[in-house]
C-alpha cells in the first residue's frame, strides 16, 4: 500500500511540474484582465479573421469603382520622339547633266559639233534627296465614350454594388462569429477557474481530515488503514487540483487567443457565468434566425448580382454605341508644327463570337440557380441551428436547476457528517464519502451553470443576436 502512495505521489509531482512548466511566460508579469464586453471588443479590433473580413470590403469597394468608371469617358495621352538614323533617299539621274535639246546645267546650249564634251569633276549628274526627317515629336490624345452599350455598364455597376453589399453582411457574420468564440473563451477561463476553487477547498478538506485521523491514530482510536486512507484521499485531491491549475492555464491561452492575442499572453476574465433568459417559444426564435441570420443576407445579395451578371451575359451580343475623339500635334526640323483633331461615333454589333456569349449566358443563369438552391438550403440548416441550440439552452437549464438542489443537499449531508465525525459516531471513509460527495455536486453545478451560458449564447447567435 505504501509503494502504491509513493508511486502515486511521484505522478502527482511530474503533474505539478508540467503546471508550472505551462505558467511559465506568465511568470514576472501581470495578467492583463478582461470583462466580457472588452474581451468582445478586443477580439474585433485584433482578431484576423475580423481583419480578413474587412479587406474583403475593401475590395469590393474596388469592384464598384471600377464598374462605376464604365459611365465615364477614357482619356489616353501619348508621347514619342523618334529619331530616323537612315532615312529613304530617291535618286534622279539626269544623264550628263542636261535635258536633250536643252541646255547644260549652266543654261549653255548644247554642242552641235558631236565631239565628247570634257567632264568637268565638280558637275554632277545625280541627284539625291531624302525624305522625311530625323527628329520627330509627336503627342497624342484620345477620348473614347461608351454611350450606349445595352445595359452591361448599368447592370456590371449594379452586379458591384449587390457584391459589396453581400460582403459587409459577410463581415457582420464574422463578427458575430468571432464575437461567439470570445464569449465561449472567456466563460471557459471563468468556470476553470472556480473549479480550480473547489479543488483548493476539497484539498483543505482532506488535508484537515488527514490531521484529524493522525492525532486520533495516536490516541488508539482508529486503525492505520483509516490514516492510509486519508492520505490516499489527499493525495487525491492533490491530483485533481494540480489538474484544474492546468485547465486553467490552459483557458487562459484560449482566451487569449480568441480575443485576438498570442496565446502567450498572460490574460485574466473578469465576471460571473451569468446569462439572460429567454421564455420565447421555439416559432419564435425560429423566425428571428431566418430574418436576422447575416449569412441569409449575403446570400439575398448575391442573388441579386447573379441576376445582374445575367443580364450583362444576355447584352453580350447586342451592339454597342461609343464616341471617339483625337488631337494630334506634331513637329519636326523640316517644318512648323501640325496640330489636326477628329471627332466620330461609331457603333460595333458583334454578330458571331463562336458562341462565347451563349457560353456566358448559360455560366450566368446556373450561378442564379445555384444561389437560390444555397438560400434554401442555408434557410434549413439555420432552422436545424435553431432547435438545436433551444433544446440544448433548455436541457442545460434544466440540469442546473435540479443541480442547484443538489449542492444544497450535499452541502447539508457534509455539515452532518462533519458533526458526527467530530462525535465520533462515523468513520472517516463515511465522511471522506460526504466530502466527495459535496465536492461532485459543486463541479456538476458549475459545468451546469456553464453549458447554460453556453447554450444561451448560441441561441442568441443562431437567432442573429449581436453579443455579448
């Protein structure tokens, strides 16, 4: 029996040890300590599925912009300069240097005499010239309106601004959701550290009885199997209150991490499990999650953009109207500077695109499909959440009100049996029965009063409730 204790107490102490192996970075520093609606709060702040959420409006605030720019005219500038290091040349040869029948170069009649005129080296009798010039400047402006293109620029404008509307819904969803996990996070500290609690006074408990059966151990009134008892059962306790510390610790790391902190860092709740009840019946509640559910309302949006997407695939094939103008100015070292400028409407009528048209069209209408098929299916599934949460928020308040009567009871049977072991009158095992007893009860209470909370918080968020 006594190898088994040592053997017992050497667990107990590795447990100890990795307890304060895992307090550790917590050692030196104060706990930094949160209530439930800063811990929310924070968790939005600093919390990067919250901050995935909003670059994601961002973006889709791009999308609008850049639809939006279809109302407007393009304006494009252009700027060049080219030097022509060989330009074309055209070669005249005049053969001698005059005309027949004409003068010389010089304007002096041609020799009638037959005899081979004398070359003279500085006359020539080609001629070169060049054309165009080696400098070249040359600025450009153009303007292109499309003033009529079948509804695409209405409804692509249209299709982005249902996006971005879908996505702040998508951002209140992730809110919530991270809103949730906080909540949960911060309850689950809270209730480990009151376990932690009931373990600190259940080991003073055994440590007290253990006193007890030693003094009466050394007047002869028990055995020395009443005392290996009631070191078996402190260690016991030991056991279990080095295991709530690391629960603890370990709630703690949660929490930190679900209100967007490393899990490093030494946090502390500050609260009670408390929660508001609710007496709505289960129609009721039902109907909020369908009307108030964000993710219902992202998907009502992206309806709409499918339908918008649509009809810009059906005006694919239809023609389109656009107004262009140009000013040209240009220089050169030959000539003084050339400004010209045109103005047109033209219109452009695709009239075969190897059925890509048809092919957008049909991809447009399955997404509309698709999109209605995933808001009925969201819509069960959200009633599903709903009666899920109701029965689990009623069973759970349920089991803490039969719990309640219980702690009450055990606190009773222990106070009775303090008294008649003090009396003499039961063994320790019998009061060792009542402590556990005692000690059963307040953990159930407060796993009971837990998974109340709990259950009223999902209810609240499969109903679209904002928490906390």
């Amino acid at each position: 029996m006594e190898k088994r204790l040592c053997c017992y107490a050497a667990s107990v102490l590795n447990a100890a040890l990795v307890t304060l192996v895992l307090a550790a970075p917590a050692l030196g520093q104060e706990a930094r300590v949160f209530g439930l609606d800063e811990a929310v709060e924070h968790a939005w702040a600093n919390h990067p599925d919250v901050a995935l959420a909003q670059e994601g409006i961002l973006a889709a605030e791009g999308q609008v912009e850049q639809a939006r720019a279809g109302y407007y005219p393009s304006l494009t500038l252009t700027g060049a300069y080219t030097y022509n290091g060989v330009l074309p040349k055209s070669v005249l040869d005049f053969g001698g240097g005059a005309f027949p029948g004409m003068g010389d170069a010089t304007g002096a009649q041609a020799d009638q005499t037959g005899v081979p005129p004398v070359e003279d080296p500085a006359q020539t009798d080609v001629i070169e010239i060049e054309f165009g010039t080696r400098d070249d400047y040359r600025a450009i402006a153009q303007t292109q309106w499309s003033v009529f293109t079948w509804g695409k620029t209405a409804n692509g404008y249209r299709q982005a601004q249902a996006g971005a509307r879908a996505v702040e819904h998508r951002l209140t969803a992730t809110r919530r959701d991270v809103a949730l996990r906080a909540v949960e996070a911060f309850y689950g500290a809270i209730v480990t550290e009151q376990v932690v609690d009931v373990a600190e006074r259940a080991r003073a408990q055994s440590e007290s009885r253990l006193g007890i059966v030693q003094k009466r151990l050394d007047v002869g009134v028990v055995t020395r199997l009443d005392l290996l008892r009631a070191q078996v059962a402190l260690a016991n306790a030991d056991a279990q209150l080095i295991r709530a510390r690391n629960g603890s610790a370990l709630a703690r790391r949660v929490f930190a991490l679900a209100i967007g902190l490393p899990p490093s860092e030494d946090v502390s709740p500050e609260g009670a499990l408390e929660y508001t009840p609710t007496e709505d019946s289960l129609a009721d509640l039902v109907a909020a999650g369908l009307a108030e559910r964000p993710e219902l309302r992202e998907l009502d949006e992206r309806e709409i953009a499918t339908d918008h997407l649509a009809r810009v695939a059906k005006a694919g094939a239809k023609p389109n109207v656009a107004l262009t103008g140009t000013y040209t100015w240009n220089d050169t070292e030959k000539q003084d500077p050339q400004r010209t400028w045109s103005v047109g409407a033209g219109i452009s009528f695709p009239v075969f695109d190897g059925f890509a048209t048809r092919g957008l069209r049909r991809q447009a209408e399955s997404a509309q499909r698709q999109v209605a098929l995933t808001i009925e299916s969201l819509r069960r599934g959200i009633s599903l959440e709903v009666q899920q949460a109701y029965l689990s928020y009623h069973e759970a308040n349920a089991v803490l009100s039969a719990q309640r009567e219980a702690v009450t009871q055990a606190a009773e049977a222990l106070r009775i049996a303090n008294l008649s072991f003090d009396n003499g009158l039961i063994t320790s095992v019998e009061l060792a029965d009542a402590e556990l007893a005692n000690t059963q009860s307040q953990l159930m209470q407060i796993q009971a009063l837990h998974d109340t909370v709990i259950a009223r918080a999902r209810l609240a968020r499969a109903t679209g409730e904002e928490l906390p």
